[in-house]
C-alpha cells in the first residue's frame, strides 16, 4: 500500500499503487435540485452502450429515488454499515476525515472493504422510486413549510475516480485510468471475469456480463469526449441538471473553469460519499428540500454550505454562479472557462473559441392577443 494525498479527506491516506493524476481529470456536476426522474439518461446510455446480450439489467447510468432507491439494491448502506465511524474533523479550516476508507478498512489478504451484490439486487432498479422519507400526512403536507417530507432523484454514472477502487482491486490489471483524460476504463481482452471490480466499487458502477464473461461499466463516452463533446446521458438530459468539463485539485483551481468555480470557489457542488476515499469526479449540488443528516451523510460536512449559497443563488446574492449555471446547461460542447460580459455569460471550449452566449436576463416579450397579419388570436402572448 502508497501513501497517497486525497484532497476531499484532506489527508493522506492508503491506496494500492502510488499517486499518479492524468494530465486532466474529466468531471461533471450534477445539480440534483433540477432532476426530474424522468430516466432519459438512463435510456440515451442504454440504448447506445448496453442493449447487448447479458446487459438486461445493466444501467451504467441510473436514477434512484433517495432515501429509499437504490441501484444495485443497498449498495450506500450496506458499505456504510461496513465502514464504522465516519467522523470529519472540523477544528481547521478545511474539514479533515478521521475515521477509514475502504482501502484501510480492507480485512487482511483484501485490498478493499467491499461486498458483491446478487443478481437479483441488479433487477429493480427503480425499487422505492416516488417514495418520500416517511408517510405523508396530508395536513402536516400542506400546513407546515418547510415540510418534513422529502425525496430527491439521484442520478448516477461511474465516478472516474482518483483512486478508483475497482482498478485497485483487479488481480488482472485489467483496468486504467487514461493519462489524457483521467477515464477509467476496463480491457475487455485482459478481463477474465473475477468481478473483484463489482465487489470492490462502493458506488456500485462495475457490473458483470453472464454471456460474455467480463465486466464492464461507464465509459464517459470518450469518443464523444475526445471530440469535445458531452457523454450522451449528459447531452439528453432533460432537467440540465449536468455540466460537463475539467476539474483540478484546489491548490491548482483556476476560477473562471466552470466546474473549478463550482468545486472549489464556490463549494456548492460536492462529492459523493467522499469518506469512502476514491476522490470521486462527479459533484453534486446537494438538494435544498431534504434532512441536512441525510446530505451530510452523502456529500460530507460542506452541505449545509453549499445548501445555503444555493439558496443565495435566488436571493439575488450569486450573480457570478447564477451566470455559471445558466451558461454551461446551454451547450453540449466541453467548457474550458467562462467570462461575465455585461448582462451576457460567455462560455469558450477548451482551445478557447467562443461557443456559447446566453443573456443573465430572459427578455420578456409581449405580443398582441389578436395577429391582424394571419388573422389568428393567440392563447400565450409572453
Ligand atoms: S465509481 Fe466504481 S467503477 Fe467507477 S472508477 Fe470509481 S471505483 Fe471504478
Ligand atoms: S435526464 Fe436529467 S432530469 Fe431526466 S432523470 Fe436523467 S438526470 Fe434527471
């Protein structure tokens, strides 16, 4: 085992290989506050990367009603429960994680604490979807703002992790992580189908193929993403929830990249289950609505934060972030940074040529009921 640095635990921690980053990390944030559950993501990744043979019941991409989803079944709780005490220390600056990660929580001979879903716990993937935290009593629903009764929709692709556990598992070496883009990806020639992968994921994004015999998982779509373009799931979504782009470590933040500012300027877009140690590459701006316990648990101790300049976004406090949300949904290229230029965002791809331009401000216009060119009347005049 290296001693490598992880930045969302900020400590050092132990991993099965040295540290060593790719040039560039490819991320995405995902704003939960947006999603809708509606599984076009779901659908777009099926039908381009896993409508095969032994791929039934594989969604590399999938949409979960939290607290009760969840795809494979249990995969949060049941490595919660083997993970023990999960404490952050809050005396500095930046919170620090005190309890183990799954690589030093591994029993001896293993290289990660981990567990293998059945194959049944693959089959409902939209088990508990619609179903808030506790029953809903009607009167308590309406009379009582903010209510108690929450769920969101969560949204979840691989992590492309930093310290993918996956990777670490394979006795076959069989999988990598790209140097030029951080992708983590698994050779399906070197894969011999001992789906130590599957059981050493937490996030449960390694799935194993009975026809083929091999494993396989979310590929980022790097030949979109090598041409500049959104992954597919990221493309159709129909909430926007999601930007595409680069993310750095926070010493080497740069503010005017999008998913940079959003990490680590602003701190409204988290990892999940960080404590877990793989330094996930999704972030999530947590959602405003449900239990703060809940979100801490998740995304770690930085979600009141962040749940609160979200809700400063719409008091009028954020112009710079609400500038940042607006822009990077508008486009299905890859941002390299942003710039404000009067009442207009303007975002520009990563060999900086301007490719998209949206007004802060929507102008409203109002047209007369009745069109005396065509001779029509008209039901939506805004
Ligand atoms: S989310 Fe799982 S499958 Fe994806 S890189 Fe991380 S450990 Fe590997
Ligand atoms: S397409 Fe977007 S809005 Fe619809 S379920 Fe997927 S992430 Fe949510």
């Amino acid at each position: 085992m290296a001693d490598v640095h992880n930045w969302q635990l900020n400590r050092q921690m132990k991993y099965q290989y040295e540290e060593s980053r790719p040039d560039k990390q490819v991320s995405a944030v995902f704003d939960i506050n947006k999603c809708i559950a509606c599984q076009t993501c779901t659908m777009a990744c099926k039908t381009t990367w896993t409508s095969g043979k032994g791929q039934e019941y594989m969604f590399w991409n999938s949409v979960e009603t939290k607290p009760w989803g969840s795809y494979p079944m249990g995969w949060d709780v049941r490595i919660l429960d083997k993970l023990g005490p999960q404490n952050w220390d809050k005396t500095t600056d930046l919170a620090t994680y005190s309890g183990k990660t799954i690589f030093e929580k591994a029993p001896p001979g293993e290289r990660v604490e981990g567990w293998r879903p059945d194959d049944m716990d693959w089959a409902y993937p939209n088990r508990g979807e619609d179903e808030t935290n506790e029953a809903i009593d009607d009167t308590k629903y309406h009379l009582t703002i903010p209510h108690a009764i929450w769920n969101f929709y969560f949204a979840r692709i691989c992590m492309h992790c930093t310290y993918p556990a996956c990777l670490a598992a394979c006795p076959r070496k069989a999988i990598y992580k790209r140097k030029e883009d951080g992708i983590v990806l698994i050779d399906q020639e070197r894969c011999r189908g001992y789906r130590e992968c599957v059981r050493a994921c937490p996030y449960k994004r390694a799935m194993y193929n009975h026809v083929t015999r091999t494993s396989e998982k979310c590929i980022f779509c790097y030949p979109a993403v090598e041409e500049g373009q959104w992954p597919r799931c990221m493309r159709n979504c129909i909430g926007k929830i999601r930007i595409v782009g680069y993310v750095n470590k926070p010493e080497d933040s740069v503010p005017d990249n999008p998913i940079d500012f959003l990490v680590h300027e602003k701190k409204i877009a988290l990892p999940i289950l960080p404590q877990l140690g793989l330094e996930p590459n999704i972030y999530y701006i947590p959602p405003i609505h449900s239990d703060l316990k809940f979100s801490r648990q998740m995304f770690g101790p930085g979600a009141d934060d962040a749940v609160q300049t979200y809700k400063d976004i719409t008091n009028g406090n954020e112009p710079e972030l609400r500038a940042v949300l607006l822009l990077c949904v508008s486009t299905d290229k890859i941002l390299g940074r942003f710039e404000l230029q009067g009442n207009e965002a303007v975002g520009f791809d990563v060999s900086d040529t301007e490719v998209v331009r949206v007004p802060l401000k929507e102008p409203v216009i109002v047209r007369d009921f009745y069109d005396p060119v065509h001779d029509v009347y008209r039901h939506n005049i805004t």
